[in-house]
C-alpha cells in the first residue's frame, strides 16, 4: 500500500489566484463590455530581448548539426553562462566567486523550493510577513510548518511582520530562528533593505549561526544608490547567505526558464555531532541526482543578456515597468491612497483605504474600476488591509488605470 506525503493535505489548493480567476470571471459574466485591466499576476508582458532571439535561433541550429550537437550538459550549469555571470553580476559590484559556487537552474522557485533538501526537519524557519507563498508551502511540505492555525499563522514557522508601521523593515524576532527567508527587493510589497538594514541582518546571522536564504529576483530593478544589489556586498555574507537569482523578472524568462543559485564554499551548517558542513558540496550531490541541468539553447539565451546588445535592451525593459510604477505609485497618492514600493521593484504595495480588508478593496476596484489587484491577505496575515498592484502591465493599459482611478471617489 503506498502512502502519501501527508503534509500536501495541509495544504490548501492555491486559493488566492483562483479565488481572484473565480471573481474576475464572475464580474465578465455580469458585465460582458466592460474591459477588465489586469494588474494582479506578476508575469511580465514585453517580449524577449532580440539579442535573445538571436542567440536561442543560433544555439537551435547548433543542435541540428552533428558538429555542434550537445548532449547532457553539466548539471551546475555551462561555463560560459557561470562565468558571464560572475563577470557582470558580481566582479562589477567587486565580489569574487568561484565558477563551483554557482548553480545555473531552470528558475529560481525551483531552488527557494528544493533548497530545503539539504536542511534538516528541525530547523526553525523564520519568513518576513507578508510573503512570497514558495517559502512557506515548501516548508509544509518538507515537514518544518507545523499546522495551520486559525489565525491563518504556521505553528512552527517564524513570522517577522513588515508592514507601514514599522516601515517594512524586519525586526529580529522574539524566538531565534535557524534559517530565514530574505527577499530583497520584497514581492509583494516592492519594499527594500538599504546597506545598514541588510547588514543588521547578516551580522544577526553571524552571531547566531543563521542561515540566510536571499531571494534577490528583483535586483535589476534596484534604482537607489544605497540599496545592495547581492547580499555578498555585506561583508561576512558569504558565511552565512545562499543567494538565489532569476532571469524571468529582468529578462522577461518567465517562459523561457533560467535562473541561478550561488553558495559560497565558505558557507556552512551543522550535523548533529555540532561538526561544521559545507552547503555548496550537498547542494551540488543533490543537484547532481535531482537535476540534469537548463536546456543548452536556453543558457546560450540567457548568456546574451550580458552581450552589450542584451543590456541595453534589459535596461530598457525595466525602465518601461518602472515608469508603469512610478506612474502607480504617483496617481494613487494623488488620489488620496497611501502607497509603497515601487522604487526598487515592479510592485505598488496599496494601503485600503478607511480600513476596509484587502479583499474588500479588491471587490471594489474589480466592480468599480475594472481593475484586478491582488489581495495583500493572500500574502500572509500582515497583508490584510493591503492590495498588491503590479508595474508588469503594458504601458497604455497602467495609463487607461490611473484614468480610471483619477476619477475614484474611494
Ligand atoms: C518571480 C519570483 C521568483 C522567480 O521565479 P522564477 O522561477 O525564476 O520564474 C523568485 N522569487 C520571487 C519572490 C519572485 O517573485
């Protein structure tokens, strides 16, 4: 008799984008004419770069031709996207890797997702909240959840709340964790850390033998000076941060797939004789058994971001959405809402206003505006009285919304 993972009947069906699919086909029924704006999932709309088209065309031929034909790839990646990597990502911010402290995967949910392979059951695991919802339905999975609460809190997962009161910065929490999610700049809120509060955190680490997990799938979108682009940039990071980057939101891989993971040979854990162990040398055995490497045609696609004609065209990528957000993020307050993020990320984090619930606020600007968000409730329980807005529409259709909204009587 086969028995089943019981902890995936803790987890309920992916409730908040089918409730919103469930709402938004509710309203076309009523209203067949009215033209619905969706500014809720966070997918990119602008196509691929050409210096990608270009290069998944040349890489396709090579696989044609029994010259050029390639078979099983490295699992970690090929050289000459981990070396392109290190060039343009970390050298130029001054950080030094080595090519085997890199990991080329087909998307960085994947990595947020498996990385608990390697970590113990009893670890404590702490997320900022609200959250991106990876971190914590992979820990129900992997058994470190607890059960759910009616308050809608994990019972063994850490919550450190971030919202307009504490100006989205976390604070350390009460009970020590052993591992925490770091996600900056932060889906959903489009918050992020400058130096000082990132290196709080990694000193927290230090002195507390905390591995930090730092989802850092916004960081093409980081326009302010202070803010740290890798968490490496923080001295002693190395020790004690596994970084996890993507190419779907800077290069428009939603699609596509790629994405990588770095863990620096210096960082360790421990085993239960207290006996330290490096993280990159489980990380590459589970890889190794699990994982049979990123497409070819797709690593040569995603080494052409780093082309002079691929960065350009991804610089101007993310000034179209960040123009979508400041556009956001300037019309909302002028009609009176408090709004954050939108700066250093693609989202607009939207107090509801006189108080009403994040699904409340949802309904109306569905009903009244035509226009989707998606619920900050859905995020984790200090969402609720939140809307999160994405920057990722098309540029004519965030103007048509803030036309819409400009007229609002909220
Ligand atoms: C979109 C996103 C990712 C990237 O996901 P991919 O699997 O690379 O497409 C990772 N983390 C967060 C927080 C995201 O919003």
């Amino acid at each position: 008799m086969a028995l089943i993972n019981e902890q995936f009947l803790k987890l309920s069906e992916s409730y908040l984008f089918s409730e919103i699919a469930k709402k938004v086909n509710t309203f076309k029924v009523i209203h067949p004419e009215a033209k619905v704006i969706r500014l809720g999932i966070g997918d990119v709309t602008q196509p691929l770069p050409s210096a990608v088209i270009k290069a998944l065309h040349k890489a396709v031929d090579e696989m044609g031709n029994i010259e050029t034909f390639r078979g099983y790839g490295p699992e970690q990646g090929y050289r000459f996207l981990i070396d392109a990597i290190i060039k343009n990502d970390y050298e130029s911010c001054g950080i030094s890797l080595d090519p085997d402290e890199v990991f080329v995967n087909d998307g960085a949910k994947s990595d947020t997702g498996n990385i608990g392979d390697i970590l113990s059951k009893d670890n404590r695991v702490a997320v900022t909240d609200p959250v991106y919802p990876v971190y914590i339905d992979s820990n129900v999975m992997g058994c470190r959840a607890g059960e759910l609460q009616n308050n809608g809190f994990w019972s063994n997962i850490i919550y450190i709340p971030c919202h307009a009161g504490n100006n989205f910065i976390p604070e350390f929490p009460e009970v020590r964790p052993d591992v925490i999610y770091l996600c900056y700049p932060n889906n959903p809120t489009g918050t992020a850390l400058n130096r000082k509060e990132l290196k709080k955190w990694v000193n927290y680490a230090i002195n507390n033998n905390i591995l930090i997990l730092f989802d850092s799938a916004y960081e093409a979108f980081i326009q302010e000076e202070d803010v740290p682009h890798s968490i490496y940039e923080i001295k002693g990071a190395k020790q004690v941060a596994i970084e996890f980057r993507s190419f779907s939101k800077t290069a428009g891989f939603t699609g596509l797939r790629c994405g990588y993971t770095v863990i620096p040979k210096e960082l360790k854990a421990f085993n239960f004789a207290g006996d330290k162990v490096g993280l990159n040398q489980l990380w590459n055995r589970r890889q190794c058994t699990k994982f049979n490497g990123t497409a070819y045609i797709v690593q040569r696609a995603a080494e052409a971001i780093y082309t002079p004609e691929g960065k350009a065209e991804v610089k101007a990528n993310i000034s179209y959405y960040m123009r979508n957000a400041r556009l956001l993020y300037d019309n909302l307050k002028a009609i009176g809402l408090e709004v954050f993020g939108g700066v250093n990320a693609p989202y607009i984090w939207v107090k509801t206003p006189k108080g009403i619930s994040s699904w409340k606020f949802f309904d109306r600007l569905l009903f009244e505006r035509h226009i989707v968000g998606t619920p900050g409730v859905g995020f984790g329980p200090s969402g609720e009285g939140y809307l999160r807005l994405t920057a990722f529409g098309k540029y004519e259709d965030t103007l048509e919304a803030i036309d819409r909204l400009k007229t609002w009587k909220i």
